[in-house]
C-alpha cells in the first residue's frame, strides 16, 4: 500500500482504490474539506503525475473523461487550490510521492485502463443535502428540488422575480463558470422549458459569481445536480410511437406517450443511481416517489 501524509491532506492507494482525505488546516480551500473523502476506483483513473517545485511539489490525479460528476459539471476550471485531486508536497517527501505514482501507473498497466471516456459515473456527487452562499444569491439541493434565495447584491428586477423553486427533472443543462479577470462567473440551472437565456445577472435560474473564495462552493452544488441528471454521454434511447389513434401523442391519463417515456427513463436512471452508488437508499425511495406522482 502506498500512503503519503501531508498537511494539505492524505492519499492512499491499496491497488483498487486512490482514497483522498483533505486536511483540516486552515489553509486547505473550504471546497476541498466540504467535499470530504473521496475514494477513486482505478477505473477511473486516466493518469497520475508528480511536479517538483522550489518550495513544494504537487501530486496531480488525472481522471477518465465522464468518470466525475464535479469534473463534468466545472470542465477542468477549478482552481488549483479548490481541485481535490491536487495535493501540495513538502519537499521531503518527494520520495513518497514518486512512489505512489509508480504504483498507481504499475497498477493502470497491470489492469489495462483504458484512458478513453466513460458512459456513467463512476464516482458519487456530493453529498446532499447541500448548500452554498456566494454572489448574488443562496442555493441549497436536496437531493431532489433546488431552490434559488436572493441578497442584497441580486439586481432588483431578478430579486422582485422572487426565490425560484424547480426540480432535477425540469433542467436541461447546469453550467458553472469562475469569475476569470473582469468577467463574473456563474452558476445557471437551464430549464429545458426555457427558450432563451438571460445574462447571469438578471437570469432568474442563475446565481452570478464575483471571483471570491467560496465561489467553488457553489461548483460541488452544480456536481450533485449533475450526479442525479443522465449521463452526457449515456446512449441514447428511441422515441416510442404512439399507438394507433393517438396520433397527437395524448393519452387517456392526460399525459403524452414523450411525458410518458421521460418519466420512465427517469426511473431507471434513478435505479442506475442508486446501484451506482451516487444516491443513497432514503435518496432513491425520495426520488422515485416525486416521479411517481407525476405519472
């Protein structure tokens, strides 16, 4: 086994598993520490590195494309500080970190890895119930239903718009985006019902981001909605033609054959899920029963 031990946090690797523990100094990004533990099967791993530096070296953990709902969600624009798969080493422990990349690479040949993409999660979201406070606005997720709470810094025409209520099943997409240079950042929930989007600062679904500290924050928010929502690159399924004299694609409980089959895809992406690992039991039982309620 190999383990290395540092103030910025612990990795271990026992050939399956790269289990990552951030520390509780006070200098570790309040990201990190609310995400906690994350245990990375060699699955998905596409690569490990090490950087030596002057003052301190950095142990850097590549992941498999689609392996990640908070790689997917923030697109590889974390910053450094924030990425949980960076650890800062101390320089007299370079040694412990060149080991521990020479048996995670052993490890990827030895079971032959493949570095391509993935078609589902293979690690978990963050753990809901979650929420989080930065820019403009509060977000907080249940697992299920998302709400939107504006302060004293939203634009007035969204504030007077009031709070926003919407479940997983309404959103087409969750964007978030850093504050870089002048630019704000933004986290947006896309409504597959909504025909055009507004900048951040008056979109009702989004919260704008100024560039401080807690904006990842709301990046672990985006990742346990993206968790719960189909896999981007998950095959998709045919449409199902209604029955003859159903042509409109109504039918006699008042939902249409496409209303139909998404909530029955729901439900199995739900199962995915659970069997996954990316949702708990009391999470899954919850879920199933919003759906249900629709049918």
């Amino acid at each position: 086994m190999a383990e290395i031990i540092q103030r910025d946090g612990t990795w271990s690797f026992d050939g399956d598993t790269v289990r990552i523990v951030p520390g509780r100094d006070k200098g570790v990004h309040p990201a990190r520490q609310t995400l906690g533990e994350r245990a990375v099967p060699l699955a998905a791993v596409a690569g490990i590195a090490y950087e030596p530096g002057r003052k301190a070296g950095r142990l850097r953990l590549r992941l498999r494309e689609g392996s990640d709902p908070l790689m997917q969600a923030t697109g590889g624009k974390l910053p450094d500080a924030a990425d949980p798969y960076q650890l800062s080493v101390e320089p007299d422990r370079t040694g412990v970190a060149e080991y521990m990349v020479d048996e995670v690479r052993h490890a990827l040949l030895l079971e032959q890895v493949p570095s391509g993409p993935c078609e589902r999660f293979l690690l978990s979201g963050p753990d809901v119930p979650l929420s989080a406070s930065a820019g403009d606005g509060t977000v907080f997720f249940d697992g299920e239903q998302i709400r939107l709470e504006w302060n004293w810094k939203t634009e007035q025409s969204k504030k007077s718009a009031g709070n926003r209520s919407f479940s997983v099943a309404d959103l087409a997409a969750v964007e978030w985006l850093p504050a870089i240079g002048l630019e704000n950042g933004y986290l947006r929930f896309v409504l597959a019902q909504a025909a055009t989007k507004a900048p951040p600062k008056y979109d009702p679904h989004s919260i704008e981001l100024y560039g401080f500290r807690k904006d990842p924050l709301m990046a672990l928010v985006a990742a346990a909605v993206v968790a719960r929502m189909p896999h981007p690159a998950a095959p998709a399924e045919p449409a199902r033609k209604a029955p003859s004299g159903e042509a409109d694609g109504s039918t006699g409980t008042g939902f249409g054959a496409d209303d139909h089959d998404a909530l029955l895809r729901r439900l199995r992406e739900l199962g995915e899920l659970r069997q996954a690992g990316v949702l708990t039991e009391e999470e899954f039982t919850a879920a199933k029963q919003s759906v249900l309620r629709r049918f």
